[in-house]
C-alpha cells in the first residue's frame, strides 16, 4: 500500500495510514498510524508467530492487554509497549475522544493487507460488531492474513 493512503471503516470511523510505502520498505518492517475512534473495542486476544508490534501513543489514551491473564498498560502520549512472538494482546480506547498511535510491525507481516480487507468487507456492510467479517471463511481469510491466532487452547503458544 502507498505511504500517507489513508483507509478506514466507514461506519466507525476507524483509519489506518501507512507512514512507509511498499517502494521503502524492503520487508524490514511496517509502520503506519491508527485513529481508533472512541469506545471502539479491541479485537479479540490474539498472538502473532512471525513478528513483533510495538505501539506507539501520539494523542489521547490507548488501553493495552497483555499475556492471558491480560496485564492492563495504559499508554499515553509517548509511551510505548511492545507484543512479542506469541505474547497475547489486544488494544481498545476506552475514552469519549479517538487515539491516535502508531503500530510497527517487525518484520513488516501482513496487518496492512488485513486491514484493507476488513475495512473493505465492514463498507459493504458485512461486518460483526466486533468489527470482523460476518463470514466466517472472511473471517478465516483474514486470521490467516494477519498471521494472528487466538490463545484459545491451554498451552497452545
């Protein structure tokens, strides 16, 4: 995706803009800006197998959640906190006033392309209200794309 193209999800107002371009970035990494609207939920807990995002607070609040028992970080302007391989987590903003933060993906992995079809999905309507496709092989399509998986299974991860 092009560098400063913003997406989003028209009913939510939730964006995603990429702050490196395709053309930049050789696969090292991907950073690109989120505006989260207000009392916008997290996606489920879910954990990553092939890179690390490490997110970064620009303006208001943003509630992070990490390991099973969902250690609460509250990260404001500045602050930052990273998931780790297989570390589970989850964001959301709990607030009246959207956040806005930033997520770099090491190595870049495949969020940026989830994101185009979740928000493409949710504009034509066929989202859940956890903002992931009513479909469940849309669902499945986009679990596999992020190359994110649930922590559903003891001792899975």
């Amino acid at each position: 995706m092009k560098k400063n193209r913003v997406i989003g999800d028209n009913a939510t107002g939730e964006t995603l803009t990429p702050l490196v371009g395709e053309e930049e970035n050789s696969g090292a990494c991907q950073l690109y800006e989120v505006c989260l609207p207000p009392h916008r939920p997290s996606p489920p807990l879910h954990y990553r197998v092939d890179f690390i995002e490490t997110f970064a607070v620009k303006r208001r609040q943003l509630h992070i959640y990490v390991d099973r028992d969902q250690k609460h970080l509250p990260l404001s302007p500045g602050d930052r906190a990273t998931a780790y391989i297989r570390q589970p987590h989850r964001f959301a903003n709990d607030h009246e006033e959207p956040v806005i933060f930033t997520i770099k993906t090491e190595p870049a992995g495949g969020v940026v392309k989830a994101f185009q079809l979740a928000y493409g999905i949710a504009n034509d309507g066929g989202a859940a209200k956890d903002g992931l496709p009513k479909n469940s092989v849309a669902r499945l399509v986009l679990v596999e794309t992020t190359q994110g998986y649930l922590p559903v299974l003891p001792g899975h991860f």
